[in-house]
C-alpha cells in the first residue's frame, strides 16, 4: 500500500456502489473519504445510506481500528438496496387537490377553474399552484370579489356544456352565492324533468380554521347536506382528496366539495393505484378507516384524524374503535354505517358542526329508523360542536371544537366505562 492516501486506487465494488470507506495508513497521516476518488456517473442516482447510518458506521470502524491498532483498510459499508423496499410516496392534500384539477384540466377541454386569486397569485392556499401557467387565462380565471356574480357565471357555463370548478376562497363566503348553489344549480336537473345537467363543482375550505372567529369558522356539510339536487363531498386525507374531486369534476350535477384549511398541509401516504390518472373514488361510499370490535365511531373531514387518534388511545384500554370516514355526505353510506353498528353494537358520532339538525343527527335518525336499531346496546352518541357562534379567543375556540379527549369522554360513556 503506498504511504499517500490519494494514490489509494478505489475497490472495484465502488464502481457499482459505494456509501464510504474510511482508510488510515497510520496515526499521522489523513484520512480519506471516497468522496475524493473519482466516481463514474451513474453512482449519483444510486441511494446512499442515512445519516443516522452513515454516523453509525463511521463510528464502529473507528472503534475497530483502535482497538487493533494496525495500518489497514478499515471498513467498507455496503448494504444490499435490491432487496430494500420502495418508499411510500407522501402527498399533502393540497397537492393532492392540484394534481387531480391539473389532470382533469388536462383530460377534458371543458373543465375551467375560477375563483378570487386562483391564477396569478396560485390561489390563497396554494391549491391552484402552477395551474395558470400551464393553462392559460381562458382555463384558470380570477375573478373580482363577488361570490354571487362568478357562482352565476359558473352555472351559466355549466349549463352551457362545460364543466366549471368553482372555488370559494372559503364556504363561508359561499352564503354570498347561496341562490346560485342551491336556486339555480342544485334543483334544475329536478325541474327540467332531467333535460339539464349541471356538471359544476362548487370547492374550498369548509369549517373551523384557527383564530378566523364566527364569520369564518362554519362547516356547511348539514347545510348542504340537506338539499335534494346536491352531492356534498368531505375528504380527509389525500388519496380521499385526489379521488373525490376528481370524481366530482366528472359528475354530471352539482358537488360541493368542503375540503378543511387544516388540512391543507399534512402529508399521507398514497397508494400505488391512487397515483394513476384514472384513479376515482365513487360519491356515496364511506371507507372503515379502522377496523374493531367494541363501538363505531362515524366522522368526516378533519375529525377523522381525532378519532384514530382516540381509538389509539382506548386500545391500550382494550376498547377497540371501528372508525369509519364518511368521504361523502350527500349520499350517505347509510349501509356502511349499520353494518359496522350491528357488529359493535354502539355508536358516536363525531363532527365540526353544530349540533341541532347536523349530520350526527341524521345518522342517529337513520340508525333508529333502520335494522341496526335492534343490535345497539346503548343510546347512539353525538360528540360535535358547541351550539354558539365561535368565539376569538383561543382558549375558547379550542373549547367550542371537539377534541381527543371528549371522544374518548363519549365512548366511555356509551360503553359505561
């Protein structure tokens, strides 16, 4: 071996694959990373190992060599990356809305954004990002700030054979186009004896954000949810998010989608499948996000991730929660829901809303009103939110808006924990 490291050929092993050698020819002379050979192109697309692993390594080689206190080459981490299993592809759920209008944008000529700052500014959530420069002005359209006059726009041109999305900046702001949504849109196909479809998507953010206070914190799936003419869509992460909307872009009557600001930017694994172009999740079918056997908790939207949550907790309890996300609201997965109540035999519900007329109320009338009602052994629960406009300040917020530990409150109760 010579006595100058950077004469040091590199092993025939790091022109296919390297993650470091360390070499000290002794005490006092430099030690040399395989950074500084020479390296054939294709090395960068190889994956190296984690910091973590790399510290890891490093760290046994040099307790090695002082342990035997020889010139030698010293290690050499290799770890065999064919039989690695693929990492899961994460997406938030804004990028998740934004991949599925750019490919239904891409799929069908018909389909236009509009909205306030969708197109220049990427719209105020960033769902729209990069959609205008892909597309254009005629495809992504800002509007000026009147809800009333773009919704009519965009039922206008639904009725015309297009296929609009209109976004709300947030569905608070849809109260301003509440005639369109439901006068002009929703009751048409009714009354024009199923000659005029409506094929619009009605779409932004639904319920309580943070600090935006009683104007802008209403969830309006029970709102919604109660007019015949409509399909009302509520997803919660972002495979939901992906396959909903596009499924509502190409449905042929009105969507509303309420999708929740909160949500916006927390990531979730995506399937395989998920990741097509052709990937659709059908309006009307609720998903059992978790499977168990003591009591069902019925949510939608940002709540199902406080149900898991809870369930998590009461099953080192040995409480074991059914969780089942909803996706849809207008229809209801009616069946979904007594399946799983005829195998717990119990039943919360758990949303945003207010209670009085909500969607836990529906779904508890339902529950009574069908078979499941003769398998419960205790009354159906409703955990929602508190019956007052939401207040400003935190602390209060936070106590108007259901949180883990009162689903937990519910499910002891119903069980008579």
């Amino acid at each position: 071996m010579s006595k100058k490291p950077s004469s040091i050929p590199p092993p025939p092993s790091l022109l296919t694959r390297c993650d470091w050698i360390l070499v000290i020819a002794n005490p006092s002379q430099h030690v040399t990373c395989s950074s500084d050979w020479p390296k054939p192109p294709d090395l960068r697309r190889v994956p190296a190992l984690s910091p973590t692993e790399d510290r890891f390594n490093m760290a046994a080689s040099v307790r090695c060599f002082l342990r035997s206190g020889k010139n030698a080459v010293l290690a050499l981490g290799q770890r065999g990356f064919h039989k690695s299993a693929p990492a899961a592809v994460q997406m938030m759920v804004r990028d998740a809305l934004n991949q599925a209008m750019d490919e239904e944008l891409e799929r069908d000529e018909r389909v236009f954004l509009l909205g306030e700052e969708v197109a220049q500014y990427d719209g105020a959530y960033k769902v729209s990002r990069g959609l205008w420069k892909k597309y254009g002005d005629k495809r992504i359209i800002d509007t000026p700030i009147t809800e009333m006059g773009f919704a009519g726009i965009a039922v206008g041109a639904a009725f015309a054979g297009l296929r609009p999305i209109c976004e709300f900046m947030t569905f608070n702001f849809s109260m301003q186009a509440i005639d369109q949504v439901i006068n002009s849109a929703a009751k048409t196909y009714y009354m024009s004896a199923g000659l005029q479809s409506v094929p619009i998507v009605f779409r932004g953010p639904n319920g309580a954000s943070a600090g935006v206070a009683a104007q802008h914190s209403q969830c309006f799936a029970a709102w919604y949810g109660h007019c015949p003419g409509l399909k009302v869509v509520s997803p919660w992460s972002a495979e939901d998010a992906k396959g909903l909307l596009k499924s509502a872009i190409r449905d042929d009557n009105p969507v509303v989608f309420l999708e929740n600001e909160l949500m916006y930017g927390v990531p979730f694994e995506m399937s395989e499948e998920s990741q097509s172009k052709d990937f659709t999740i059908p309006i009307g079918k609720a998903k059992v996000e978790r499977q168990g056997t003591s009591i069902t908790l019925v949510t939608h939207s940002r709540y199902v991730s406080h149900c898991l949550d809870a369930a998590a907790v009461l099953a080192k309890e040995g409480i074991e929660c059914e969780v089942i996300n909803l996706r849809s609201i207008r229809p209801l997965d009616v069946e979904c829901i007594e399946t799983s109540v005829m195998k717990t035999n119990h039943l919360v519900t758990v949303e945003g809303g207010w209670p009085q007329f909500g969607v836990g109320a529906e779904i508890c009338a339902r529950i009574m009103e069908g078979p499941a009602f003769n398998f419960l052994d205790s009354p159906a629960t409703r955990v929602t939110g508190v019956d007052i406009p939401m207040p400003y300040a935190k602390i209060l917020e936070d106590n108007s808006l259901p949180q883990i530990k009162d689903i937990i409150f519910s499910v002891k109760k119903t069980l008579n924990v």
